[in-house]
C-alpha cells in the first residue's frame, strides 16, 4: 500500500509538470479594421519601415509562450500577454521593434532584480522573468518576459469621474512610489528619469483576471488588421481585479546609473527638471522633480511658447520662475545654458517670453483646505527645489508628516 501511495504522488508530480497543450484560437469570425483607420502602431514610422515583429496570437515563442492576445503598444515594441507552457504561469511579453537594443533595459531589470530583495521598496519595482531572441530575415527582435500587471495610474485616473485618487488611497499609493524610488536610487543606483502616472501600475494578483482575458479572446477575437500582410490587434483591457495589488513601478528602459556623471537631455518634456533645462550635471534628484503629476492628475508646467506655439525650454523655465520665483544664481551659473537665458546678475533676459503672473502652489492646488492643505504644500515645496541637492530624497519624503498620517 505504501508503494502504491509513493507512487501516485510521483504521478500527480509527473502530471503536474506536464507542459500545457496550446490553446487554438480563430483565424476567422473576427472584426477587420478597414485600411482607412490607422491601428494602434501603424501610425508610426517604425512600422511603415517594417520593424515591427509580425506576432500572431496563437503564435508559440521561445518552445514555450504562447501568445494569448494584445496588452498595449508603442515606438519600440508591442506588448502581450502570454502564457508559459511549461510552469503555466502566465507572462508579458514585450516584443522590441527590430535591432532595437534593448540590452541596457535588461541590464536594468537585471540589477533590479539582484540588488537587494529585503528592501521594503524590493517588490514594488516591476522585475524580468526572461528574455529571448526572434530571429526573422532582416534582422533580430528582442523579446523581454515580465510579470502581467494591471492598469496604469493614469488609466485609473481616468476611470475616476473626478479624475483624480481620494486622499487616503493616494497617500498610500504614493508611500509605495517612493519605496519603490528609495529602492531603485539607493539599492540599484539607477536613475529611472521617466517618473510618470503611465509607468505606474497595479500589482496582478487576481489570476482570474487572465483567464478571462483568454476566454474572451478565444470566444470573441479581436479585431485586427492586415497591412502588406502584417498583422495588426487591437489591444484589449483586462477585467478588474477581485482585489487590488500595490503599487508598482515599471519601464527601466531610460534608466541610467546615478553613482555615474550624468549630463545628457533626459526626461520627456513637460517633465524635465531644473538642471536637465539648464544643460548642467544631474543625478537621483531628477526622479523627484515630477511627481507633483503623479498624485495631481495634472501637468504643474507645459512649456508651450506662445510665439511658436510649440514646447520650448525658455517657456518651461518661465512657468517655473512664476511658480518658484527666480533661481538661484549658483544654479544659473552651474548649467552651460544658463546665459543663454539669464544676465550675469540672474535676471530673466528672454523678455519676449512674459512670466507668468498669479501662479503659486496655493493657487494650483484647489481640493484641500486649512491644515491639510498647508502639510501637503510643505510635502510638495520638498520635492519642487530649483536646486537638486535641496529637493528631499525618496527615503526623506517616506517621513514627511503630510505623507505618514493615513
């Protein structure tokens, strides 16, 4: 009997361990997109250049993800949830455009996930589980294997009628941010420098959600495209979660070392700080700078010049002169384009670009009154220096009272 027993629990082993079969999915019954709408990546030139990997859903990659359908896209890559065959858990797979070098993000996503796994901020910062090659003629696609995450805060931001997160949730979703920001700059020495509501996502930890998502896809095929007989998908959304997850921050493909000189531009443009518009050494500091977008729900700055009509740095500076006042002289001399729009003195010498008037924290910042509104200023004014080496570190603001009384 004690035979028979060992040897159906080797069995359940062995079944256990069994690689799931595909999955089939339609090649007809689905909506075609007529050639007159522009899909998703097919507005990009990349994909008028032919450097988007032609993934099918269905498809098998790697001997061992299956392709369940379409998450989202980009300039550089198409993103899918897929399935491992082999462990049956469920996967992303970010698909890189052709030759895309993709190897500083994986080196990214490597250090992260060695650095320190007992940091409190550890499980908050997304983490590779794999990455591979497609090879095709004309070229190589890198394929980077990620946990399936939910939506992003800016899609939850506009779920919200309001546009904006209750207080209480906020606070705590902002708590982990910045774990999660304490973890990268401290532990991994990387500078994220696209710190935005897009790269902030949900933890997944409702696997139903996936299912779902599947069925959905075998039943009701997404409706696609073919363009010189590339295919194209409509992305889908996931279902929400039975429970939510915590934060997490992702996208480390911009993410430089902050122990490294760094003096590039950086940051996309409504988010670029002091020092990146100045042309002058930045570091860590410049993951601080923008969050105020995170938790407003709104740009604090916009940079658009009303003479071209268009983003220019001197109509960024002056929006932050009207909010911050005049910076300071140090730092003007500090950056290779200071005298470019400054005097010797400090003064503001683009005249024909006025600074805005009537502008303050106070006047921006319209929901919170009294006390609580007066502690949050204090949070903010910690994080929006015109000098980075007087902004708050993450691990500072992680103290700050405003943040810690929810």
């Amino acid at each position: 009997m004690e035979f028979l027993f060992k040897w159906l629990r080797k069995l359940r082993k062995l079944i256990r361990r069994a690689p799931l079969s595909p999955l089939q999915f339609q090649t007809t019954g689905f909506e075609t997109v007529p050639d007159c709408y522009f899909l998703e990546e097919e507005q990009f030139d990349e994909f008028k250049e032919g450097l988007y990997y032609p993934v099918n859903i269905g498809d098998v990659y790697d001997s061992k993800y299956q392709v369940l359908g379409k998450l989202g896209f980009g300039t550089t890559s198409t993103v899918w949830l897929a399935r491992n065959l082999h462990n049956r858990d469920y996967v992303a797979l970010k698909v890189y455009t052709r030759n895309w070098d993709a190897r500083r993000e994986i080196e990214n996503y490597d250090l992260i996930g060695k650095a320190n796994p007992s940091h409190r901020g550890y499980r908050l910062v997304r983490k590779a589980l794999d990455s591979f090659v497609l090879h095709r003629d004309g070229g190589d696609y890198t394929c980077l294997v990620l946990k399936p995450l939910w939506d992003s805060w800016k899609d939850l931001v506009l779920r919200n009628p309001v546009h904006r997160f209750p207080l209480e949730l906020l606070k705590a979703g902002l708590y982990e941010l910045l774990l999660a920001l304490d973890y990268l700059h401290s532990e991994c020495k990387l500078v994220h420098t696209d710190i935005k509501m897009d790269n902030i996502l949900s933890e997944l930890v409702d696997k139903n959600v996936m299912k779902l998502f599947t069925k959905a896809e075998i039943e009701f095929p997404s409706p696609r495209k073919f363009v010189n007989g590339a295919p194209i998908f409509m992305s889908q959304r996931f279902e929400r979660p039975r429970k939510m997850g915590h934060v997490v921050l992702s996208d480390f493909g911009s993410a430089v070392r902050g122990d490294q000189n760094q003096d590039n531009d950086a940051q996309p443009n409504v988010y670029r700080s002091p020092e990146v518009m100045l042309d002058m050494e930045w570091s860590y500091p410049v993951d601080i700078w923008n969050i105020w977008d995170v938790f407003e729900g709104k740009h604090l700055f916009y940079g658009i010049d009303p003479l071209m009509d268009t983003y220019t740095t001197r109509a960024h500076l002056a929006e932050v002169i009207g909010m911050l006042g005049l910076p300071p002289l140090d730092l003007i001399q500090r950056g290779r384009r200071g005298k470019e729009f400054f005097t010797e003195d400090g003064q503001w010498k683009q005249t024909d670009i006025p600074i805005p008037q009537d502008r303050s924290l106070e006047s921006v910042e319209e929901l919170l009154e009294g006390e609580s509104k007066e502690k949050f200023l204090a949070f903010v004014r910690g994080m929006l220096q015109w000098r980075p080496e007087d902004r708050k570190t993450a691990k500072e603001l992680l103290q700050d009272p405003w943040l810690t009384s929810f």
